[in-house]
C-alpha cells in the first residue's frame, strides 16, 4: 500500500434526545446530550471530538466503521449522528480473540448499545481479528474508517498491515480513513493525565490527547494518498514525520494541503 501522510494538529448543557425527534442533531449536541455519561462529557476538552469529526468530514448520511470503539465513547456520538440517513458498523474485537480483556469489552459494549435502543438499534457489530476475521463491512461500501488511539498496539503485534488491508477493502474508491493516534512520548504525559507535573505542561496540553491523520483511499493507485496538514490545535502546518515506522503502510513523504 502506498500513502501520503496527512495530519492536523467546549462547552454546552447537555440535552435530552427526545427532544429532538424532528431533526438533525448536530456534533455539538451529542458531545453533551444526557445519554453520555458526566465522565464522559468531561473528556471533550482534551479529545475534541466535534473539530476532530469535523476535520475527517463526518456527514450525517455516510457509512461509518469504528474501528476497534472499545466502551463506545465516539459510538455516542457517531453513531445517533448517522443513525437516520447513514449507517454505522462497529468493527469491535472478536469472542475468538487471545487476550484476556477483549471477548469481555465486546460484551459490555453490546449490552451498552442493546440497553438504548432508540440510539444504538441500526449499528451493526463485525468481529475485527486480524489474520482470521476481517470481514468489517461489504467491500468497498464504507464512506468513511474511524479509529482512536489504536494504531501503535497493531504495529507492537507486527499486524499493522493486516489491518489497514482490511480497512482499505471495507472503503470505497475515494474513502476516508480517519485516524487518531498518539504523539508524545508516553501517552500518560498527555491530557487529562500530565505524567510529567508541570514539566512541559503547555506543550502537552496543546497536543490534547492524540493528533489526528486522515488517509484518502485514492482509485488512481493500489493503495491510499494523504497530505500532512498540521498539529492538534495549530492553525498552521506544522511538518513532523511519523514518530513511529509503519514501513509499508504509510509513506515518509509530507506535504501541505493541496488546494481547490
């Protein structure tokens, strides 16, 4: 595969969603509606959820996989957001799988989707289990790939290309694969945690808690394209390489945004 690396690095109340049966919730919305937890809520500050769904291009009529969502904390908010006019797959671990902690956080993540309904009834659950189980969605029917801090663990258990062939083949031509990935060095320095006390403090909380890539699924090559387009809250480019070797999944070439 073949890509160009592409990278850019709130307060409401929360609302109640049966009041809002008529129309469209906004991004803004979900982040504080009252079906997320006060825990939850608190955690907006540091993983910008509204700018970073923003960035990727979130569409309310779109076909949405999250890639590995865990507790479900983004599935808050993409999944009522695409629920009417798009569709949403979680492509969650597999019952199969060998570590310990994966068959129960599958679990407890489809007892918190079946408990509400009205929220959660139209996402469908695919087993994510990279040689064996990597059928996440019909081929090429994805608008859009998500996936939050995930990508340092596959490329630790040297399966990093499995899972992105697996992304690339769920995607259509022109998809996007979103990602959000960490870049300190630990990520328990970032926010909320701040490892480090005050040491860097400023730098770190800039950073928030991961920066964000997109990948374009481009049908004029075998593979994906994207373009650096900056740091976490910068309003300008700011050009790093890749702190950590993907080798064959992603390119070491940068470049700005390409406009028009």
């Amino acid at each position: 595969m073949q890509f160009w690396l592409c990278m850019f690095a709130a307060g409401f109340s929360q609302l109640t969603l049966a009041d809002h049966h008529d129309g469209q919730l906004s991004l803004e919305q979900l982040t504080v509606a009252n079906h997320r937890a006060a825990t939850n809520i608190a955690r907006n500050q540091f993983r910008h959820p509204v700018e970073t769904l923003e960035f990727f291009g979130l569409k309310p009529e779109m076909t949405v996989i999250e890639i590995l969502p865990s507790t479900g904390w983004y599935t808050e908010i993409i999944a009522p957001y695409v629920r009417d006019h798009g569709k949403y797959y979680a492509a969650h671990f597999s019952p199969n799988a060998t570590a310990s902690y994966m068959a129960p956080n599958l679990r407890n993540f489809e007892a918190k989707i079946t408990a509400e309904p009205e929220l959660y009834g139209k996402i469908t659950v695919r087993h994510l289990n990279p040689p064996h189980e990597v059928v996440i969605a019909p081929p090429e029917s994805a608008d859009m790939a998500l996936t939050f801090r995930n990508v340092h663990n596959w490329i630790m258990a040297d399966l990093e290309n499995e899972f992105f062939a697996t992304f690339y083949a769920a995607l259509k031509p022109g998809g996007i694969l979103g990602i959000v990935e960490h870049r300190a060095k630990g990520v328990w320095t970032l926010p909320p945690n701040y490892r480090m006390g005050d040491t860097d403090r400023a730098r770190y909380a800039a950073i928030g808690e991961s920066d964000r890539m997109t990948l374009n699924k481009n049908v004029r090559v075998p593979g994906f394209q994207a373009e650096f387009v900056g740091d976490n809250n910068s309003q300008t480019p700011t050009y790093l390489l890749p702190t950590i070797p993907v080798q064959d999944v992603l390119s070491r070439s940068l470049c700005p945004r390409r406009q028009g």
